[in-house]
C-alpha cells in the first residue's frame, strides 16, 4: 500500500470507497473524503494515489461537487507534475457535467503544461507534448498564442520534433498562421529527410483550411528539385486535390517537371493519379504518361504499375487521339508479359471494358474529381472533453489512439474499461453517432427474416390503441447500470429503423420507453422499456400485431444489441 | 504500479536489476527492453514502449538508462518523476551518476531500492526518512579535501583558498560518513538559467525564452532553517512593478512544495529547512522580453560559387556579455550541405579549433571573453550541389561562470551563476 499517513486514515479510506453502503450515508462518506484531501502531511507520490482513488467517487449533488473541487484547487498548483495531472484528470471526470468548469481546469493547467513542454528532461517533454495534442483535440484554440514555445530546435531528438510539428499544424489560427507556416517552411529544408517530410505534411494539413498560402509554399518548394522533398509536395497535393477543389488549377500548374525529381513509388503513385484525373487540364500530360510506359518493364513496383493503367484509360477517355497508341501498348505489356497477377487482372479488366464500349467505360471510370465533403467531416471530428478525460494522464496520449487499440486487443478483454470511446455526453447539437458505435449497432445478425422498414411512423393514438389490444409477446430483463440518456437511446434505434414514439426525460423514476416498429411483411412490434427506481434491471416487454416466433426473436436480438450498445458505453 | 526496475549503461550492460514484482515470466527484461530501444522505428518514441503485456518506461540520465516496467495503465508523469527523483537520490548517495559511480556503490543502490520502492509502490523518496534506513556509505574515488585547491590556479592568477571552489565540490555524496560532519557544513547555490533563442535570418528574434532553476546542494545537518533573499526588485508577471528601476522581471515562478512563502511578498526572502541533498527550491519562465541584450551576436557572410563549388563563409560572432564574465565551451555547429569535402580555415586566435563533423561544421572557442569580437573564414569544396544550405548556425554555450563565495566562514555558502543555451539558433 502507499503510506498515506497512518494506519487509520488508510482503513477509513478503503472502507469508504469500497462499501456502498458507507457510500450511502452521505456525511461520514464526506468527511472521510475531505478527511483525505486535507492531508497535507502527504508527499507528492500519496498525493497522486489518493488523487487516483478519489476518481471513483461520484458526487451526490451539485454543491458538493464544487466544495470537493475547491479544496483540490491547491493540488492544482503542486510543483510535481504527477499531481497536478492527477488533479486535472479529477477534476474533469467530477465535472463532467459542466463544460465550463472544464474549460477552466483546462487554462489552469495551461502554465504547467507548457512548462513540461520545455522542461529539461526530455521524456517529461514527449510526454507533455502528447497530452498537449490531446487538449487541442477538444479546444484547438486553447494554446494558439504559445505557438512559439513549440517551435523545434536542432538538439532535440526526433520524436519530439515530430510532436511538436503536429502540435504547430493543430493550433493554427488566423493569428499565427503567417509566422507558423514560415516556421514550418523553414523546417522543409531541414537536413533530415523523415522531419522535412513530416514538416511538408503537416503544410499540406494547414492547406485545408488556408490553401492560398501552403500552395505558394508548396509550389515554391518543388522549385529546390530535391528528391524527398518533390515526392511528399506531390502527395500532399495529390489530397488537396482531393478535398480543396479549388486548388486544382494551381496543382495543375505546378506539376510540370515534377517527374524528374520523384523515385519512389507513393511519390510515383500519386503524380499518376493526378495526371489521369486532371489530365486535360496538364498540356504534356500524355507525354509524362507515355515516358512511365515506356520504362514500365523496368518498373519494380505493381502498385505504380496498377495506377498507370488506370490513369492511362481515364486520360485516354478524355483525350483520345493523343493517347490511342500507348493507351494500346501498355494494355498489351500487361496482359501479355506482366508476370504480376494483379496488374495483368487489370489490365485484362480494362481491355475488356473497352471493348463493351466507350460510354460504358467513362460511367465506370470517371469518378467525381473532388470530394469536399470528406473534409468537412473530418473536421467535425472536435471531440468533447468527456471522451478522452478518463485517459487524461494515461499511457494513452502518450502512445496514441491507434497504437494503444493494437495494445490494448493484444492484452485481451479484461483491460477493455477504458480503451472504449466514451461518449457518455454527447454534444448538445446533436450530431451523429460517432463511428465505432455505429458500426457495432449496425453489425446486427443477419436475421434473415427480419427487415425493419424505415420511415416507419405510427401516430400515438395508433400506438396505445394497437398496444392496448395486444397482448404481450414477450419480456425480457436486461441488467442496467446507472442513468439512461434517452438522446442516444432514441439515436440509436433509429439506426436500426426502430421508432421512439415517447420517452421519460432522464433521470425521471421509474422511466418508460414506448417503441414501435414494422417490418416487410407489415408485421407491428411495439416494445415498452422500463426502468426501476433501483436502476440495476431494465424490463422489455414486446408485443407482436402477427403471432411470429421467428421474426420475434430477431427483433429481440436487434433490441438487445442496441441496448447493449448503449449500455456499455455508459460503463 | 511499478514491476521491475533495472538500470543499463550508455551500451546496454545492466549494472543493476530489482525485480518488485516477480511477473517477468522468466525472461531477461533488461535486453528485451534493449534490443527494442535500439531497433525501434526512427518515428516511434522511445519514452515509452511496449512489448508482450509490459510497457517500459525510461528516462536518460548521464548516458545512464534508468527504466522502470508496468503491466497497468498509470500515470506517465508520475512515472517519469520517480525515475528522476530516483536519479537524483542515487547522485545524492554516490557523489554523482555514472556507471563508475554506480558500479562501485552497487549494495547501497540495492538498499535505496528497497526502501524506496515496496512490492512496486513508492513508500518515500524523501532524504529525510531514508536516512533512517540506509546503513550502507558510498565509495568515493578519492577523499576530497579542500587543502587540494592550492594548486589549481582557476579564472586568472588571483586565487585565494578559500574563495574558490572547483566546479566538482559539489559532486560529492552528501550522506556519507557521518564521523567527518565537522568538514561539511557547505552550502551550494547554483542558479541555472537555460536559454532557448531563435533569431531570423534579417537578425529579428523571433523567439526568445529562459528556464531558469534555483538548484540548492545543502551538506548542512537537515532541520537548520535557511533563508535565501532575491532582489528586492524581483518582479512576477508583467504588470507588478517594484522598487525604482526596470527591476528583473519573470513572467511566472513556482516553488517546491517546502518554501515557506510568508516573507515572499514583502521582503522577496524564501524561509526553508532543506533536507541534506539536493533541491530545486524555485523555477521560473521568461520569454520574450530580455531586460538585457543577447549574448551573442553573428554576423554571417556566405559566397557560394556554382561555377567551381567553392563555398566561402565568412562569420564574426560578437559577444555582448559584460566584460568580467565569459563563455566557456562555445561551439558553432553549421550544418552544411552533403558532399562538402574540404576545409581550409582562418581563425582569429589559435585556441580556436574548426573541423567537419557529420553534415556540419564545428567551430569550437573555448573561451570567450566579454565585449570581445571573433571572427573565422571558412572555405569549403562542394562539388556540384544543388540546393542552399539549410538553416544557419547555432551556437551552444555555457555562459557567465562565475563561482563565488558569499558569507563568512562557517557555514560556507558558495553561489554560482550558469546559463547555458538550449538552443541559440541563428539563422542565416
């Protein structure tokens, strides 16, 4: 055990937060707690633990809430920076409920953040820096006017380089945005390749949203024809082309020449892509194009190869003559000497579809040029707080999202508590589920049997008359933590095509649910979920308009799995 | 918490390995860590890794590897100030961290360990309440005495005994022998500030920023109440004014947890009883607001002939330090671009050294007086390349040395200033 003072205090403290039934009688809990928080005789390593413990603790109402969170306040401005972590990861798990007290811990800790940034040790720095990222997920303007301290410099080691050109591409704002991009143009040049590169990214991320100025640099940096600068530069605008319709004509304008200077195949890749999509607005175009085919035996990768022809086909489709003649010679290359299975497979595809006809070609190739609404998608990925607070001073940040998903699938299920997304609050203006969730909810079992029409509206009358003339069908106990949030609930079964037709307001007791559903065959199912005030058990009762035990049971099993969906995030 | 704990030299050799939790499976976990820290990715931290359920955490200390691994999701920070402090508390112990150091004193790292840490858990890390426990005394290389001192001759001729201390005084162990407490009533003040400074190729600085540390080595016997007075003119935040001038402004100033701040406000002292050993008593911030000039200035002439490949640089680096102090150790690093092949020099005073490293060129100057003016000419061959050279130079330098003694005979209080350069970067 950590030594938190005496003997006592320690056995207090475990009885406290383990037995529900201490946790019940609400002013010896709170004088154990505040017990806890006044012990100053504590170092900096039982303040940290004690701080851990206090995150099971759930606040009974909204004063106590804040009286904890005064008496932390001097915690906040500990010099160990374990502590004052710990006590912000506290503090916005307790204030979940209150955005702004967030908002304020966040500024709080602003000072503290940016003094590990620059720390001496160089781990506390990378470390730091991850949570930094992390912050700006949900509050991209919170370090905008630091944007100074993390510009990199020559003796730091790499992958601290990388995190802080992440940071700088992630807190841009109108502000700073000249001095930054002059920063980060600064850095293209660097002597190490990776961190040029990472640097010329991190431009093409800033371009999404000030594209005039990231194509003046982009365009300015292919004029130093360096190798693994040209390659990345032409990646970069391979996407931009992608998300920013509107720098298309400069992409165009810039590409000439490139080809010389691009060697390897992601670089090769791209300028193939964007001579094929963007062909009839690039002159030498067909001339680029025909120089790749005829070193195409030489060609090592399949991948540029597999581009080629595609490229090759869709500028032929937009002009023609000039691209007749080796249009055919690299169709015949590939179906006739290609030794690569996949590349022949296409070229033979595309034979083929030639030979169906024109017009069937250009409906199968000629794709949109330009998707913009990707982008705005992307961006609304600003998350609130309340899903990454529990992993708020964590190995989290520090290893990333995605790294810590193949972590955490390696160490197995029982470690799955907080590696899920948790949406516990979503924002207020309503926006769609996020992905994972989604996609679990729509992974149903196949029913077979069942398919659940959308658009399906009942009136109410409708519902309690058809409700009160049935009889139930089947009920059902689902175990049930804590509050329901009838905004997800009813999101959520629309996904599935399930329609809410009335709901208690949360935290209401008992709280009742009234759904209604119908499938293919016109078969009704309504469903009336119920809640108890002791919150451990929701009851489904569900009645069936046509006596069907199959699609039945597959309605339950949808049922079940939203509810489950639901349920678990909340866990 | 914490499973094992092991320390590596700067080659992977473990001089000391803890095992708190018995679940290493039976595997060597300090080469498991080694091979991966030396085959990890060029993009991936190496702070913190994982492998097969176990995530090791490390930090570098004096080419040491001290790492600690953990099976549970915890707090980084609070694991990577444990590493720190336990770095600090074996230098405390041993005289100073290194592998000799650690080598020699391998029981007492072990006993450290053992208190520090129980079954994992951190129990204490306070000087204090180990020195209950710790029975065993460190070995030291050879007994330092301050008569030694006659013979070294520091900053000039005028050296008396006791006015001077080498730069190693303080690196001896603070808890040792406990029979010669007489000899050890010392004090160590160093006050280190680092400086981080961005200047752009038209001379505007466009960054600027100091961390600065009040770092207290106290060999007194713990409980003695010790009181370290600032500048009345000390100044916090940009809007507080005191005393009559400019006054010497830090823009934010945090203190450990054991300064007692009640007479901070009025009379700018700080009250503390400091345990033996050592301690940051206060950090502070500033940036971009210097009250005085930059240390140094360069003035860079480059001529690069295509035609032959013939790259002249011309450079005059001005130091703007007062007169009394100087710069020791300054070294400019100018990277260069690939394929440059040789290198003909003229230094402005032969103490001066220049050669080629990897991709740059190093000029060093070991001292550097203030108010004074050096200037070198370099001319390089580099055979048909495109491409200018990348950013300008950057100097690295220890500045203003200076130790001197304050206060009378017993106890002896020794103060020293040191600011040295994260990253004084200079564009061209």
């Amino acid at each position: 055990m950590p030594y938190l003072g005496s003997e006592d205090v320690v056995k207090e403290l475990k009885k406290a937060l383990c037995n529900p039934h201490i946790q019940a009688d609400r002013l010896r809990y709170r004088s154990v707690i505040q017990r806890v928080i006044r012990m100053s005789k504590l170092d900096q390593w039982g303040q940290a633990e004690v701080l851990n413990f206090l995150l099971r603790y759930q606040p009974r109402s909204e004063e106590e809430l804040f009286d904890i969170l005064n008496l932390l306040d001097s915690f906040l401005k500990s010099s160990s920076p374990g502590v004052v972590m710990g006590a912000t990861k506290l503090f916005l798990i307790l204030a979940k409920k209150f955005p702004h007290v967030q908002t304020d811990v966040l500024m709080q800790v602003k000072g503290p953040l940016l003094a590990a940034c620059s720390s001496e040790s160089r781990e506390l720095c990378f470390a730091a820096l991850c949570h930094v990222r992390q912050i700006l997920h949900s509050l991209p303007g919170h370090f905008s006017s630091h944007y100074k301290k993390f510009f990199c410099s020559y003796s730091e080691p790499h992958y601290i380089k990388l995190q802080k050109v992440e940071v700088l591409c992630e807190l841009v704002n109108d502000e700073n945005v000249q001095q930054v991009l002059e920063e980060l143009r600064g850095y293209c040049t660097d002597v190490s390749a990776d961190f040029a590169q990472a640097a010329i990214l991190a431009i093409g991320g800033i371009a999404r949203t000030y594209t005039d100025q990231c194509m003046q640099i982009l365009t300015e940096l292919l004029g130093l024809r360096q190798e693994h600068i040209t390659t990345v530069v032409v990646q970069t605008f391979r996407d931009l082309a992608w998300l920013c319709p509107q720098c298309t004509e400069a992409v165009c304008q810039a590409l000439p020449g490139c080809e010389e200077n691009i060697q390897d195949s992601e670089g090769k890749q791209a300028l193939i892509w964007l001579l094929g999509v963007h062909g009839k607005r690039i002159p030498n175009a067909p001339y680029v194009l025909e120089d790749f085919i005829e070193n195409v035996k030489s060609e090592t990768f399949p991948a540029v190869k597999m581009e080629l022809l595609t490229a090759v086909l869709r500028l032929f489709l937009s002009r023609p003559a000039e691209c007749q003649d080796m249009l055919g010679r690299l169709l015949h290359y590939c179906i006739e000497e290609e030794k690569d299975m996949a590349v022949r497979d296409r070229g033979l595809f595309y034979y083929r579809l030639l030979l169906a006809g024109i017009s069937e070609a250009k409906q199968i190739l000629c794709s949109p040029e330009s998707d913009p609404s990707l982008r705005l998608l992307e961006d609304q990925a600003e998350r609130p707080v309340n899903s990454w607070a529990l992993d708020f001073n964590t190995l989290v940040p520090v290893y990333g999202k995605a790294r810590w998903a193949t972590i955490a699938k390696c160490q197995g299920v029982e470690h799955h508590g907080p590696e899920l997304p948790n949406t516990a609050a979503f924002p207020t203006s309503g926006s769609l589920i996020p992905e994972e969730n989604k996609e679990r909810v729509q992974e149903l079992p196949d029913s077979g049997a069942l398919m659940l029409i959308p658009n399906h509206q009942l009136t109410a009358e409708c519902f309690e008359k058809t409700w009160l003339s049935l009889k139930v069908a089947h009920q059902q106990v689902f175990p049930w933590q804590g509050a329901v949030h009838p905004d997800t609930l009813q999101m959520a079964l629309q996904v599935v095509n399930i329609q809410t037709i009335a709901m208690s307001r949360a935290g209401t007791q008992p709280w009742k649910a009234y759904l209604s559903a119908q499938d293919d065959t016109g078969c009704l199912f309504l469903t009336e979920l119920l809640l108890e005030p002791a919150n451990l058990q929701m009851q489904i009762s569900v009645k069936q308009s046509e006596a069907r035990t199959e699609t039945l049971k597959s309605f339950i099993s949808v049922l079940e799995t939203v509810i489950g969906t639901i349920g678990d995030i909340k866990s | 918490m914490i499973s094992q704990f092991f320390i590596l030299s700067s080659k992977g050799d473990p001089l000391i390995y803890k095992d708190f939790r018995g679940d290493s499976g039976g595997r060597d976990v300090a080469e498991l860590f080694y091979r991966k820290l030396t085959g990890l990715p060029g993009d991936e931290s190496p702070v913190v890794m994982h492998h097969d359920d176990r995530h090791f955490i490390h930090i570098r200390h004096s080419g040491l590897y001290l790492v600690a691994t953990t099976s549970e999701n915890i707090s980084p920070f609070s694991l990577l100030e444990l590493l720190s402090r336990l770095a600090t508390l074996l230098g405390d112990y041993c005289g100073s961290l290194g592998e000799a150091t650690i080598s020699r004193n391998v029981a007492l790292v072990y006993e450290l360990l053992d208190e520090v840490l129980d079954y994992g858990y951190v129990q204490t890390t306070s000087t204090e309440v180990l020195r209950n426990f710790i029975q065993t005394e460190a070995v030291v290389s050879k007994p330092f005495s301050l008569f030694d001192l006659s013979s070294v001759g520091l900053f000039g001729a005028e050296t008396q005994q006791s006015k001077v201390a080498p730069s190693s005084a303080a690196s001896r162990p603070v808890l040792s022998s406990r029979s010669d407490q007489s000899q050890k009533n010392e004090v160590f003040l160093d006050v280190v500030e680092r400086l981080s400074v961005l200047i752009a190729s038209n001379g505007s600085l466009l960054k600027v920023d100091v961390q600065g540390e009040i770092r207290l080595k106290s060999f007194l016997p713990s409980g003695s109440e010790m009181r370290i007075g600032l500048t009345e003119e000390f100044c916090v935040g940009k809007s507080e004014l005191r005393g009559y001038g400019p006054g010497i402004r830090v823009d934010e100033v945090s203190f450990h947890s054991s300064v007692y701040l009640d007479e901070f406000e009025s009379h700018r002292i700080l009250r503390l009883q400091p345990p033996q050993g050592e301690l940051t008593v206060m950090r502070y911030q500033l940036s971009d607001d210097l009250p005085s000039p930059l240390p140094f200035r360069l003035f860079p002439s480059v001529q690069w002939d295509r035609g032959s490949g013939r790259l002249q640089v011309y450079l005059k680096l001005r130091c703007d330090l007062p007169p009394k102090s100087q710069a020791l150790n300054v070294r400019l690093h100018l990277p260069l671009p690939r394929g440059v092949v040789s290198l003909s020099q003229e230094l402005s005073s032969p103490e001066q050294k220049a050669e080629l490293g990897e991709g740059a060129l190093h000029w060093d100057l070991p001292r550097v007086q203030g108010g004074s003016q050096l200037s070198g000419l370099f001319q390089m061959d580099v055979p048909g390349l495109p491409g200018p050279p990348g950013q300008g130079p950057s100097a690295s330098a220890p500045l203003g040395l200076a130790f001197r003694p304050c206060g009378n005979a017993n106890p002896h209080k020794w103060v020293r200033h040191l600011s040295h350069s994260d990253a004084y970067v200079i564009r061209i």
